[in-house]
C-alpha cells in the first residue's frame, strides 16, 4: 500500500502539527522543539500518519459566493478547482476523525495551490452506514498571489457527508472583509479510502 510519508515532507507535516497550538507564535524554535505542546503535536501527527487509513483526495469545484462576487468577476473565476491529494485518517475513542492531508488544487485563478495541514471531525452516524462530520482544519498553503507563494497557516471549518469509506467534503473560506471579491468560497472535494 502507498506510504502517505514518501508523498509528503515530514517536516512540512510537523510544521503543521505546530498549528494545532495558539501558543506557537509565542516561543521561539528552541523552546518550541522542547515544549510539551509541541511534542503532543509531533506524537499526534506520527500516530495518524503510523496508524491512520489512507484515503485519496479528488478536488473539482469552488462555488464563489454570488453575493460576494460580481457576475463579471465570477465569469473570470475558476471554479472547477481540479486537484489532487492524500488523507491518513484515524479514528479516535470518541469515533471522531483526525486527518493529516496534503494536496494541490486549482485555485481561483488557475494556479496551483498547494497545502498540508491537520483537522478534526465530530462524527454523527445517520443511518446505518452513513455518517456526517462538522469541525476545523489548520493549513498551511502557499498562493501566489498572497505573500509571495510563500506558505501562510489557514485555520477553517469544514464538515463531511458519507460513509467512513467514502465521503464529501467541504472546507469554507468566509468572507474576508466587506469590500466584495474576498473569499466567501466554498471547496468541495470527495475522499476515497484506498484499503
């Protein structure tokens, strides 16, 4: 089976594990290496990317909201956000869901945009194979037209739909200020256990 470690840096996986924590903007990186936040973290992510099931992600689209956008601004858009990353998920003693993910997707204006990052669903079955699932995630992700492609933390909600095998998924990037044309862009993508 794939080894989602060989797709993605280790260190750019515990660089996201560091976001997990507010207090990480507070320390230096030699406190940070020795603090017990950050080795939860570090044990947090290794855990999921030793144990967790590995899942294929597959990114097509990016509604823009139509009060947020002009319709001449969402002609220029791309809303068909292709792309293409993995998921080691685990499930915790509460059945809830921690996720390590790294993926590349078409942004808004056609370029690539690459991230990794760390989130967590609470869990509702429905049904009897279906479930929902409604928490946060914390990227990083790099744009190349915010701060120079340089990689910047991204802290958002995201919610689920489907069986513990296959599910939609759905990350929202709220609007951003009251001027019009920020964010208010919802990304949907499906996830395809490969065991």
């Amino acid at each position: 089976m794939c080894n989602l470690k060989m797709y993605f840096p280790r260190s750019v996986l515990l660089l996201a594990a560091g976001l997990i924590s507010f207090s990480a903007a507070a320390q230096t990186a030699p406190e940070a290496e020795n603090s017990s936040w950050y080795r939860s973290a570090k044990n947090k992510i290794e855990k999921i990317l030793d144990e967790g099931d590995l899942s294929l992600n597959l990114s097509g689209y990016a509604h823009h909201g139509r009060g947020t956008y002009t319709a001449e601004r969402i002609a220029e858009l791309n809303e068909r956000a292709w792309g293409l990353g993995f998921t080691k998920a685990l499930r915790d003693d509460k059945d809830n869901e921690e996720l390590v993910y790294g993926m590349v997707i078409s942004d808004s204006h056609f370029k690539p945009m690459p991230m990794a990052g760390y989130a967590y669903q609470w869990m509702k079955p429905i049904g009897s194979n279906w479930e929902v699932g409604a928490g946060y995630t914390i990227s990083l992700l790099s744009r190349t037209d915010y701060f120079s492609g340089i990689p910047f933390p991204v802290p958002l909600p995201v919610a689920s739909i489907g069986t513990k095998n296959t599910k939609l998924m759905a990350a929202y990037v709220p609007r951003l200020s009251q001027n019009k044309g920020n964010g208010d862009v919802l990304l949907l993508f499906v996830r395809i256990d490969l065991k």
